[in-house]
C-alpha cells in the first residue's frame, strides 16, 4: 500500500491506494484547502498564518497514513516550495511531524500530472494538451500515449492571481470587469510566451485537471452549459453573472463557497490559456498529480530517475513507515 501527499499552493491532498489485479485501487483520499501560497508573490514567504495551517493539515495526514500498513509513501512539495524563502523551515518542521517531503521542480510536477491524467484516458492516437492550474503555476503538456512532446511549467495560478490583481470583498461591478479583463491579459501573456511551441507540437483534444478547473466545468453544467467539459464560449456567457454575483455575494449555481474567493482569479487564468492557444472547447479530468504519483511509485519502486525520457533528478521516496 502506497501514500500520495500533493503540497500545492491552494490545497493539500493525500491519496492512499495499492495495486489490485494490474490497476491502482484508492482505499482513501483527504484534502484540505491550506492556501500555503498567500501573498508569497508580493512576500516571498509563507506566511505565518499558512505555515500553521499547513502543519495542522500534515498532523491530520500524518495521522491517517499510521492506520494503514504503508509500504512507501512520497510527499512532493510544488510551486510555493519552490519560490519561497523559508521553505526549508516548513520542510524541517513536517520531519518533527514525521512526514519527510520532497520539493519538486515545475518539469517535474508536469511530468506526474501527464502521468496521472492519462491513467483515465483511452490510447489514443491523437495528441492530447493537458494543463494543470495550480495555486502559483500551471503545467501545460502535449503528448502522445506515454511519450511528451512539451513540458513547461509556467509562472500564473490562481492564488497567486487573486493577490495581484483582484481586492479582497469589493463590490464594485466596474472594477471587478477591470480587474478581471487586466488579469486575463496578464495570463494570456504568460501562455503566448510558449504559443510558438504549443502549435509546432500541435494537439488534438484538451484535458485540464485541478480544483479550478473542477469548479468552472461544475458551475457550466450547473447551468446548462456542457457536462465534464468547459467550452470558451460558455465561460464568456457566464462572465457577467459571474461578477455579479461576486461583487453582491449572491448564490451561483454550482459554487462552493469556499472556492468563491478563487473564482475570478481561476477564470481569468482558464479563459487566457484557452485564448492564447485557441481552445474552444477543454475536457475535465478527475485524475493528476496525486494519481500519477501513485502510478509511478507502484510500478518503480525507488526513483524517478528510471522514468524513460524523463531527464528527471533522483526524488526521494520513503519506506517503512
């Protein structure tokens, strides 16, 4: 039995599954929206709000994994663990915890969410664009079957948009359609910087994973518009109903509260990515980076140096809990 824990800059997750008759069987999953990554964009630190936050969730994770008889378990810290200037505290302070975790490089978070994703995807002949959304980066990734023709890891998420361009609890409608047109700008800027590359590698279908995603293909079918999939269109039809009931903290069909604060920021990343690399239309993907960690834990037991094509530096795993 293996455990998966994914340190993002939004949420925290753990995933725990075993290998069942050739496929992975999840026996338990936990998530916790931490927000490790407030304000690091204007700080360069996690603050110390998020840290504690963060510990407490890692007590929690701690505490679920000693009542199952793991064999291995991976921590990997992502996008917050690589900016910040006293990661290492954190990560000094999950070992007194009894987790041990592991910073990973962008390419590297890419190449497990590629990896996770696909375990729920048919062969396909086609080349297919997967992204990631994250808190403070988004992984973008065009492959084939198991080989990846692009990876990147680019600078633009939704905590980190929510603090660069929207003010906290405003109301004012003109301000949020100026806030959301400036940020969704900014993060088309960002995709253009790799276009040249998305387009010589080419794709055929779209697949986008993460919370942000899951909560903008949610509020589409809660309306009417697409099930398990976003298409731009219905976004830019929703926008205004959006803003709305943001600015005046009314009910939207399909949003969580608790997801309402990264709303704007996770569309304006989402419509910019799509306008930059003309998608019309992305599918939701239920699976990703705590899904390719598993994938690639139970089929190679030591190192991610192994993984063919990979160019990956050795990451840590560890046994014997």
């Amino acid at each position: 039995m293996h455990a998966c824990i994914d340190l993002g800059s939004n949420s925290f997750h753990i995933l725990i599954g075993r290998w069942v008759d050739g496929r992975i069987e999840i026996v338990e999953r936990s998530s916790d929206s931490v927000q490790l990554g407030e304000d690091v964009r204007n700080t360069g630190s996690i603050s110390p709000a998020a840290f504690k936050r963060g510990l407490s969730c890692l007590q929690h994770f701690k505490t679920l994994m000693d009542q199952y008889p793991l064999e291995q378990y991976w921590a990997l810290g992502t996008n917050t663990f690589r900016v910040t200037d006293n990661a290492q505290d954190f990560i000094l302070a999950a070992r007194d915890i009894g987790i041990e975790i592991s910073p990973i490089s962008g390419v590297q978070e890419a190449v497990l969410i590629y990896a996770g994703v696909i375990t729920s995807l048919p062969v396909l002949e086609n080349h297919s664009l997967v992204i990631d959304i994250g808190g403070g980066s988004t992984e973008i990734i065009i492959g084939h079957k198991h080989s990846r023709l692009l990876t990147e890891s680019m600078a633009v998420g939704s905590i980190a948009w929510r603090d660069k361009f929207f003010s906290p609890k405003t109301a004012d409608l003109l301000l949020l359609n100026k806030q959301l047109d400036a940020a969704t700008a900014a993060s088309k800027s960002v995709f253009d910087s790799i276009n040249i590359g998305v387009r010589k590698a080419g794709w055929d279908e779209a697949y986008a994973s993460s919370g942000t995603v899951k909560m903008l293909a949610t509020i589409c079918k809660a309306h009417g518009l697409g099930k398990g999939e976003i298409e731009l269109a219905s976004l830019l039809t929703l926008r205004p109903q959006i803003i709305t009931a943001i600015a005046g903290g009314g009910d939207l069909p399909g949003l969580k509260e608790r997801r309402r604060e990264l709303l704007l920021p996770g569309l304006a990343v989402l419509v910019g990515l799509m306008q930059s690399y003309a998608v019309d239309r992305i599918n939701f993907s239920a699976t990703a980076l705590r899904e390719g960690m598993l994938d690639f834990m139970v089929k190679n037991k030591k190192t991610l140096a192994v993984m063919e094509n990979s160019q990956l530096p050795e990451v840590s795993l560890t046994d014997n809990l």
